[in-house]
C-alpha cells in the first residue's frame, strides 16, 4: 500500500504534511501541481522553503500548459466549469498510476481541518481510498495556520488578505479579496484585464473584470472620502470645536 499526501501549497496541506512528520506516518509522495503563473509569484520559494525545513521531496507536475490550453477554450473557471481543478486531478491520477501502476492500493491524504469535519462527508472525487489525518488529530483551522507559523511558513503573508492560498485569479475568491488585487497589486490587476480580453465569458457571476473595476473604483472613492471626514472631525475635536463637517 502507498500513502500519498496531495500537496496544495496552503495552509492545511502544510499542517498535514508537518503533522504526519512528526507522528513518523507513513508518505510514500508528496504532489504538487504547478498551474504556473496563476499561482502567486512566492509559491515557488515556500515550495523550497517547506523542502528543506521538512527535509521532505515534493514531486512538482507542470500544469502550465494545460491550464492554457483549458483557458482557451473554456475561459475562467466557475462554480460549475471547474475545469482548472478537473486538470490538476487528472494530471495526479495519471501520475499515480504510471508510478505505482493499477494495482497497489493507494491511499490519499486530504487536509480537511476538524471544523470542516462535514465536508467529509460529501462525495469526493478521489480514485482512492482517502485519509483525514487533520480531523482525526482533531486540528482547527487555526490551529492549522499556527502549526505552519511555528515552522516559519508564512506564505508570503498571503493569508493577512486571502482565506485560501490558491491561485490568484481564481474567480471563486471573495469580492473583497479581488478588491486587495486591484487596490494592491496593480500588475496582477493588468493580467486580469487581459485574460478577460481574451475570452467572451464572464469572471464570476455573470459580470466581467470591468464591471468588479468601476465598482472597485467607486468603493475606493467612498473610503477615500469617509476617511478624509473622519479626519476632519478628528482634529476639529483635539482643537475643542465640534463643527459639522460636510
Ligand atoms: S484555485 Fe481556482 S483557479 Fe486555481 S485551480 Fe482552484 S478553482 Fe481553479
């Protein structure tokens, strides 16, 4: 029987693995797929950073090609289009069976947190049998985050503006963490802009990335303007005269 740890690069995935090390549990492969420039730019150096602290081979499978191929032809991924995530599986079971052949059992490590214990439950697309070493060993998701902090992963400090180290673009994230990306990195933004010109289809329910711009423009401008009045009547207070501010 092989034990394979499907390594996603966040949080959960890195607790998992950390936990598993130090229970001396059995991980015959650690796999990554790299879906390449849609993944943050630090990604490759926590790649290295969680080999060499771990002291740990993690298998990278190079995605990037089919991730290109797919957005030609099917655009951004959605709720019901996951196609991106169809890719990354399939490149994982291919690689397994090439590897360790149709005939070893194989059982897969998933990074479910003990609070997300029911998704257990739901039907996983799996080939294999599936473990949950995180549920078992009872660990939250922030005891997840905190476990990967003590070993010096930080992920870049993604996790200050992101729920999930996934890929950047990805179309499922929060509105306001698309916000972050256009308040804060503006070539990322640029990309944005340009995959959108590429394809016909919306970003994310029905609305493209120019319709989450002038609504990200107009979000900007309040805060601006709550900001300055906040200010305004902050002064106006230290210097004893409670004015009314327009
Ligand atoms: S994070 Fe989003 S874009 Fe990236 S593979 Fe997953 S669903 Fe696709």
């Amino acid at each position: 029987m092989k034990k394979i740890l499907c390594y996603s690069g966040g949080k959960d995935s890195t607790a998992m693995l950390i936990h598993l090390l130090k229970n001396n549990a059995q991980i015959d492969d650690i796999i990554y797929v790299d879906v390449g420039d849609w993944m943050w730019v630090n990604a490759k150096d926590h790649i290295r950073q969680v080999e060499e602290t771990l002291g740990v081979k993690i298998t990278i499978l190079n995605a990037t090609d089919e991730i290109s191929k797919g957005f030609q032809r099917w655009g951004f991924p959605s709720i019901l289009n996951r196609w991106c995530t169809g890719i990354k599986r399939v490149m994982m079971r291919d690689y397994i069976k090439d590897k360790y052949g149709e005939r070893e059992s194989i059982v897969q490590y998933i990074g479910y947190c003990s609070d997300e214990e029911k998704r257990t439950g739901k039907p996983l697309y799996s080939a294999y049998d599936v473990e949950y070493p995180l549920v078992e060993a009872n660990i939250t998701n922030e005891d997840a985050l905190k476990l990967c902090k003590d070993y010096g992963f930080d992920f870049g400090g993604n996790y200050e503006h992101h729920s999930h180290y996934n890929c950047w673009m990805c179309p499922l994230q929060k509105v306001d963490e698309l916000y972050y990306i256009w308040k804060n990195e503006p070539q990322l933004w640029e990309q944005l802009r340009q995959m959108q010109l590429q394809t016909d289809g919306e970003y994310q329910y029905k609305r493209t990335i120019f319709h989450f711009e002038q609504k990200f423009w107009e979000r900007n401008r309040k805060e601006l303007e709550m900001r300055r009045l906040q200010a305004r009547k902050k002064y106006n207070r230290k210097r004893g005269r409670p004015k009314k501010v327009k």
